[in-house]
C-alpha cells in the first residue's frame, strides 16, 4: 500500500475510542495520524476509560481527550467539534455505540457528536462474532450505511480476546487508515463547486384551489442536495416545489410552486453555477389560463379550462449553458431503454440524463428507494441497481465527479 500522507495534513479528525479491549490500538492510529500532520481530537466513552486511559491520547496528538458530555466549556463540544472536523473516526466501535447511533441515542459526547457531524464517519467495528452476527446489529449497520454518512470498515477474522477464533477483530491500521484518507478525499471532491438543483413536482394552478401536478416527491432532488453538500460543495441552491420535508443541513432551499417560478429561481442563480441537476419532474402542460377565483359548477368548469404545452425548462438552459457547465436531467419512464434515453441528449447540449421506470411501485415516485440508468452525452450507461435514494443519490454524484475530471 501507498500512502498518500499529505491528505491528511491539516485536518481536524475526531477519534472515537469506545468500550472494546481493542481501544489499545486507538493509541497507535491517533500517533500515525499525528505524524502525517493531522489535527486529532480523541473523543472516549465513559465505558472506555475502563481500557484505556485518557492520558494516552491527549499525550499522542497534543489534544485535551474530551469524554464528559456536559463539562462546562466555553463552547458546546458536540456542535463546535463535529461541525469543524474534515472527518470522524470511530475506531474501535462497540455494538453498544452502532446501536446507538442507528436509533439517534445521544447519551455520552462521543455519540452526540457523530449523530451531530456534517462529515464522513468511518466506524470500524470490533466486538465478539456472535455480537456482531446478531441480526439486530446487523440491522442497524445496514441501517446506518443506507444513511449515506456513515461508512464501516471491517471487522476482520482472528483470535478474539474471549479466546474464541471468528470475525470481529478490528481492521488493521493500515487498512482503517487507508480508507480514512480515502473518505478524506471523496467529502471534498466538489470543493469550490457551486451546485443547483431542482426537486418535486411542480404546481401549475387552473383557478386559487385547484391545481395540475404528478406524484413527484422531491426526495431524490433532496437526496442530490444532501449528498453535494457532504461532498464539500462550496454552495448548494436546492429549488423545492416541496415543503413537507425537512431541510438539508447546509443548503439554500428556495421554494417555488409552479415551473414560471422555478425558472425565475433559475435565471438568478444557473449562470453562476458549475453543476445543474434538473432533478424536479416539471408539468408537461399547463394551464392556458389561471383564474383568481375559485370556478364554480355553475360557471360550466369544462367549458373554461384548457391547456398548452409547457416550455421544457431543461431545453432553454441547454441553449443557455457555459462551456464550464455541467447540466443533467432526469427522465422518469413508464419502461424504457438507455438507446431511448441517449436520443433525448444527441446532439443537444445536455450532458447526462438520469433515467428511472416510474411504472414500477417499488422506486421512484413517492418511494424512498430508486434504480436508475445513468447516461452520458458521450453514450456511456452506468445503471444503479435498487437502493435507498440517498446511496442512489452518491452514485450519480459520482458519475458526475468522474465526468468533470475527465474534461
């Protein structure tokens, strides 16, 4: 293994140590990081002082370990740590700490302050096979992993301090510390990149109540959002029909109703932006004409309402996309194939379109999981099998990330 050492200089990573036996060689990844010039702060459970001693690590990085959750400090250490670190380490990681985080228990710092981070956090779990296997840590590893923020690495076969041989011991070093400065890299592949994005579905109103929309949730739009932000975006505007869900940490949420609005939003921001994401499903037609009254039966309702076509808003930012820009669009299909899909951008100044079938009910619309094909101007395909929109959401940042470093 190469190392590349420099990734980590400079960086503030907080290193959690919990109830394990192999809290020992905490001491020894807290001393190799230090060494390559990151900023360590330990982080230790009330349990873990039953293996190790505080002392150790405030000795190895020249950082005051922190293990009390409501020491009285000039600053509330589970926001000003976890907001101001590049990276969490939890290392090792008890099942009792895994459980507590995939059900948002915060009753010791160390597990406030993961709940609370805005950055990767690594978990290398240790703890004894049967502990490990039990299918409800399981669960709750899934769970954490499908959150998008939280990744694992190990545990590995061995001797286990019970005396028992099985799977459990935590990773070796090399290999946490490897995937450390990995996780350093990727939270930080959109550094200084200025992200739009548009989520839900549009409201195009017929009269002041009644309105023509689609079952559009937002949910991968703000997927999008959430996962750019993590990824280091200098700026994410997130456009949103959709006010039912919550907030992504970080971003700039404008609101809209209807596709008029969306690309008045649209004209102030997308000259300005390195990456566009047209992930809202906007209304194919609208009203020819909306009422500032509420229509009554006895005004003969049929008789006054028609429809146009729609301007197709991802069109009109093809013809106005800079040479430095990157625009993707989204095509929800009742069926379809990637040969489909590349018509829609040949030729025309759209580079990626991500496709999903809206025909099935287990993704897309409303759901919480998608699969999608991805496919580049250049004919590429890169399909994303099932999986949570947040995971879904990565691979298609991924994609783009690959594209712009390809330029």
């Amino acid at each position: 293994m190469v190392l590349n050492k420099s990734v980590f200089l400079k960086k503030k990573i907080v290193l959690g140590i919990t109830a394990s036996i192999a809290a020992y060689k905490a001491a020894s990844i807290c001393s190799r990081l230090a060494d390559m010039g990151a900023d360590v702060v330990p982080v230790m459970t009330p349990n873990a002082l039953n293996f190790i001693t505080p002392i150790t690590f405030s000795s190895i990085s020249g950082n005051k370990t922190i293990v009390e959750q409501f020491a009285n400090e000039k600053k509330i250490y589970h926001i000003s740590l976890s907001h101001s670190a590049d990276i969490f380490l939890i290392a090792p990681a008890s099942a009792d700490t895994i459980s507590k985080l995939s059900y948002g228990i915060c009753d010791n710092l160390l597990a406030t302050s993961a709940v609370s981070a805005t950055c990767p956090v690594l978990i290398a779990p240790a703890m004894n096979e049967s502990m490990y296997l039990n299918p409800i840590i399981q669960k709750n590893i899934l769970r954490l992993r499908k959150s998008g923020k939280y990744f694992f690495i190990g545990p590995k076969s061995g001797n286990l301090a019970c005396g028992e041989k099985g799977l459990g011991r935590l990773e070796d070093e090399d290999i946490i510390i490897e995937r450390l400065g990995e996780l350093l890299n990727y939270s930080s592949d959109l550094k200084g990149k200025k992200i739009v994005i548009t989520a839900g579905g549009t409201r195009e109103f017929i009269d002041t109540v009644r309105y023509i929309s689609n079952r559009s949730s937002g949910k991968m739009g703000y997927a999008l959002a959430e996962e750019a932000y993590f990824r280091g975006a200098e700026k994410v505007i997130l456009i949103s029909t959709v006010r039912n869900l919550p907030q992504p940490y970080g971003v700039d949420v404008k609101y809209v109703e209807d596709s008029s609005g969306m690309k008045k939003v649209l004209d102030k921001y997308y000259s300005t932006n390195d990456v566009a994401v047209m992930a809202a499903a906007v209304s194919d037609i609208i009203p020819l004409k909306k009422y500032n009254f509420k229509l009554k039966k006895k005004n003969d309702i049929l008789s006054r309402i028609s429809f146009k076509e729609n301007e197709n808003i991802l069109k009109y930012l093809a013809k106005e996309k800079k040479k430095n820009q990157y625009l993707v669009g989204f095509a929800a299909e009742s069926g379809y194939n990637s040969r489909d899909v590349l018509e829609k951008i040949k030729d025309k100044n759209i580079d990626m379109i991500v496709a999903n079938d809206i025909s099935r009910e287990d993704i897309g619309m409303e759901s919480d999981y998608n699969e999608v094909d991805i496919v580049r101007q250049d004919g590429a395909v890169k399909k994303l099998a099932r999986d949570k929109k947040r995971i879904i959401a990565r691979g298609i940042w991924d994609e783009i990330v690959k594209s712009l470093t390809e330029r």
